[in-house]
C-alpha cells in the first residue's frame, strides 16, 4: 500500500507536518478569559457613572449571549444589528454575536435615518441591539424596517423604559437564561464575523464583510512592533467608535494582549475625556482629529496636563502639524498617525517613532509625523497614474494609491462584481506619494484635489499650513469654481479666538506653500459640518459655496 505522502509527492505536492489550526473570533475571548481575566474593562453608563468589568466577566456574559441568540434561532452568517456605544456591553456583543456563528453588524447612528433604515433592510437584521437612547431614532423608522423581530435595549429590566419597539426587552433579560459555559462552534476560518458600511457621502453605503480569518491577521498586524505602538501595560483610551470600522480592531487586539481598555460611552467632551484620562491612568489614546482638537482646547483654557498619556494614535483623517507639535509641546505626547478606510479592516499604515526620529531635531520630527506612515506586514501598496503606470516611489511623484492584502476588501457586501483589478489591487480613492523609505502620504482624497489650471493643488497640505497659524483652530480647503482656472482653493476658517485678520494669515502661508497656490479667499466661519465618522463634510462645502468665486 503508498503512503499518503508518496502518493502526493508523486503528483508534486508537498505539505508539512504542522497541524490544522481553525480557530476565530471566539478563541481570542476564551484566551482573555483563561490569561488575562482580571484586567479590567472600564466604561462610562449613559448616567456618567463609570463601571469597571473585566476580560473575565466579558467572556462570560458573551457566552450568555451567544447562547441566547442561538435559542432564539439565529443562524451562522445571520447579520445582529447594533446601534451601540463604546461600553462593556458592546464588548460582549463584540464576542457574543460572532463567537455563536452569527455577524457583527455594526450601524453608525449618526448616519442620516434614511441611510439607517438602507443598511437595515439591505442586512437584513432580524434583532438589533440599541441604547435606550437610540430608542427614538428607531420607534420613527421601524415600519420601514420589516426584517426586524425583535430590538434588545442595553440596559436592564429596571431601566427600560417605554417603547414603541417590536417586541423590545431589555439585554439582562434577554441573556439572563444563557449559558456561561457555552462553547463557541467550530467554524471556517472565512466565514463572516463582522459587517461595517461606509459612510455614503454619495450613493448609499456599500458593506463591507469582514471574515474571522482576516479579522484575526488584523488584530496580529495591530499588535506588531510595527502596528499601533502598544506596550502590555498600556490602558487605553478608545475615543474610536466601536459602529467605525469595528472599533480599529482594538476589542481584539486588547483581549489578545490583555490589555486595559477604557470605554467614554457618551462623555466624549473634554472634562468627562479628562476625567477617564486621570482615574484610569490612560497611557494610550485613540481617535479622529475632532475630538483631540476639542481636548487640546479643554486641556490649554484649564491649564490641565495630560501626564500620564505617553502617546496617541489619530486616524480617520489627516494629522495637523499644528496638533503634532501641540500634543508634544503641551503634554509630552507622541502622535502616532495611522491610516485605513473601511475597506482596509481598517489598519494599513502606522507612523512609529523609530531612534532615527527621534534624533532629529522637532520640527523635522513633525513634519515626518504627518506623513500616514508605512505599511504593516500584511499590506502592499502602490501608486499609479491615470493610465494604471506604476510610478516610482521617490516622494514626488504622486497618484492613485492601490492596496491588496489578506484583510483588504474584495468584493462588496452583496454586489455582484469585484472591487478589485485583475491582480487584486483595491483602488482606495487616495491621491498619495511614497518615499524611498517606504512612507506613503495623502496627497488628497481624489474627489477633493483641487485641479487648477492644469495643475494639482493639496487641500491637505494647504488645510495643514493654515492651521498652524495660531489664530487658526480649524481649517477646511475647498475647491471652488473659477471662471479662468477652472477651480481655485477657498480656505475656510474657524477661528480659535476674535481675531480675523485675513492679511494675517495671507502673510503667514507666503512661504510655506506654492505661490500659486493661495486661496482665493479666505472665510471666516462659526464651524465646520463633521460628518457621521469625524470627518469634514467637504462635499456640503462645496454645495454651499460653489458660486462664491463667479459673483
């Protein structure tokens, strides 16, 4: 009788002897449980009152719930809706829901109620998980909503309150009769744990699938020397929205590292920021640049340090050198810039301080810091022109930034065709450059480069050189119609005191940008439109003063 390995080395195959390995996003939870089960989980209640729980606890309560839903008849690759803030709760579900088999279905409730009930319908939610404090939300769009049965609030039997909702009970009634001990299934390790959609600035929003596999290779990637610069004994800030993107990863990448997490819940303004920030002794933080702005502003007008935080990861947009050299100046904080998308799950680059930057001196220090960084293991990048030319990664030439890798988006949720080229490269909307040392920067989203006269202009470092002028707390480029050039940038300002001082701020960027690249006109305004995921609604921007240079 041949042996198996005869048999396929005869036909040219070769395998090794290490064994299978299926494992997912269960095991990450049931690890936490077993070597970190005692450290602690910190969130904020909707009444401020701050609750401490711990991996343990979490690992527990997910298993009570992952039995619940299984009682209850949902089925593996079945999409569990959740309207939810960043609390211990939408911890378990995090491990609950995926663990049993079921999908993570995360829904951004600062979507407009129309984009809510799209992504609803299109999921094809049969339970949704909410805060009593979305309860309005969606008593005003359930009719439009038929697939849904039932709605779990997230609080307990006491503190429901009344409601409309189908079927609505509360989330410790409905795990009460669930099992602790309950044993994750086997599952795929392509099989679907988690559903995030974009944010549908044109069109409705796309989904994004998100396998237990690549959520895993995610979570391994942010926890690397060349990730997101944790350290064991961290306790972070997770300021990110758990609905954006699955929460950068983080529910994962704490429990697989057993590290601290520190959940606000609704207390995203400065004091209640730095009060979680001082009592937990927050080491690490992570969000968009709005709510840093707003803590940076909280922090200087009440003479209030950060000591214990060491650095800050920012995403979601791109970093001012004004806020780089602040958080450092001010506080002591590296600001590590990271860069992803929805699609990217979403971690594709990291800005690590290395020792070779931290020898130069500070102001080339921050001018590399707002650069998105390199890449992680995992990811590939390139850049190319118009014609699909690869082009050459010597930091001046720039183009559409592509990217393939095990945690990229291929196809979207439901559609019918690939979101990649024939060599699986994901065209991400970037307008980028990468340098000889592997650093990509965002030139400009493609839909907001300001194309004048023929040439490129970078609302991104334009938007930069403003807002380090200190009169300057916010600044937002766009480009508007002219009737020579086709567009000019207009620079919008909010300013960070009385002062309005047009002249000023001309002779501020004389020489730090391109001469032909001074805005037309420079308005002054009370605020900026920020869009569901923290981000500047240019697109509304441009509606709003399309015609200011024509008249």
């Amino acid at each position: 009788m041949v042996s198996l390995s005869t048999q396929l080395k005869k036909r040219g195959k070769f395998m090794s002897n290490m064994q299978s390995w299926k494992q997912n996003v269960g095991s990450i939870i049931n690890y936490a449980e077993r070597i970190f089960p005692e450290v602690e989980i910190v969130s904020r209640a909707l009444s401020g009152e701050i609750v401490k729980s711990n991996y343990g606890q979490v690992a527990k309560r997910a298993k009570k719930l992952g039995s619940s839903l299984e009682a209850y008849g949902i089925k593996h690759g079945q999409n569990v809706g959740s309207l939810a803030l960043n609390t211990y709760r939408n911890m378990e579900m995090y491990y609950g829901i995926s663990g049993m088999g079921a999908v993570m279905h995360t829904i951004n409730f600062r979507l407009h109620p129309e984009q809510v009930v799209y992504i609803i319908n299109h999921a094809e939610n049969r339970i949704i998980f909410l805060e009593t404090v979305f309860a309005p939300l969606l008593e005003a769009i359930q009719a439009n909503c038929p697939t849904v049965e039932k709605y779990v609030l997230l609080c307990s039997k006491e503190e429901m309150p009344e409601t409309t909702l189908k079927d609505a009970i509360s989330y410790e009634e409905f795990i009460d009769d669930g099992d602790e001990s309950y044993e994750w299934p086997e599952l795929e390790e392509d099989a679907p744990c988690g559903l995030c959609y974009t944010s549908g600035t044109t069109g409705n929003p796309k989904g994004v699938l998100y396998s237990h596999k690549s959520t895993l290779l995610h979570a391994w990637a942010g926890s690397s020397a060349n990730g997101l610069g944790l350290d064991k004994d961290d306790s972070i800030l997770m300021v990110v929205p758990m609905f954006h993107v699955m929460g950068w990863g983080l529910p994962y990448i704490g429990a697989m590292n057993g590290i601290k997490l520190v959940l606000p819940g609704m207390g995203m303004d400065g004091a209640a920021l730095v009060e979680l920030i001082e009592k937990e002794k927050v080491t690490l933080a992570f969000g968009v640049p709005t709510i840093w702005l707003g803590l940076l502003n909280y922090c200087k007008e009440n003479s209030i340090t950060l000591n214990t935080v060491k650095q800050t990861v920012i995403g979601g947009s791109a970093v001012p050198y004004a806020m780089i050299k602040q958080f450092d100046e001010e506080h002591g904080v590296n600001v590590v810039q990271g860069w992803g998308m929805t699609e990217t799950s979403p971690l594709a680059t990291a800005n690590i301080k290395t020792k070779e930057m931290e020898a130069l001196p500070k102001e080339e220090l921050y001018k590399l810091q707002t650069k998105q960084g390199k890449p992680v293991f995992g990811v590939e990048l390139k850049i190319i022109d118009d014609d699909g030319n690869k082009l050459p990664e010597d930091g001046e030439a720039y183009g559409k930034l592509m990217i393939r890798g095990p945690w990229i988006n291929k196809r979207y949720y439901k559609h019918d065709s690939d979101a990649v080229d024939k060599d699986g490269w994901f065209d991400t909307g970037d307008i980028s450059s990468i340098d000889p040392d592997g650093y990509m920067t965002i030139v400009d989203r493609a839909k907001d480069v300001i194309k004048s006269g023929g040439e490129w202009i970078s609302s991104v470092d334009l938007e930069n050189a403003a807002q380090s002028h200190p009169d300057v707390m916010q600044a937002c480029v766009i480009g508007v119609a002219h009737p020579k050039w086709d567009e000019r940038p207009v620079l919008l300002v909010v300013p960070a005191n009385e002062k309005k001082d047009k002249d000023s701020i001309y002779a501020f960027l004389e020489d730090k940008i391109a001469k032909w690249w001074k805005p037309d006109d420079i308005v002054f305004v009370e605020e900026l439109p920020i869009g569901a995921t923290g981000k500047v609604l240019k697109i509304e921007l441009r509606e709003k003063f399309k015609d200011h240079l024509m008249k």
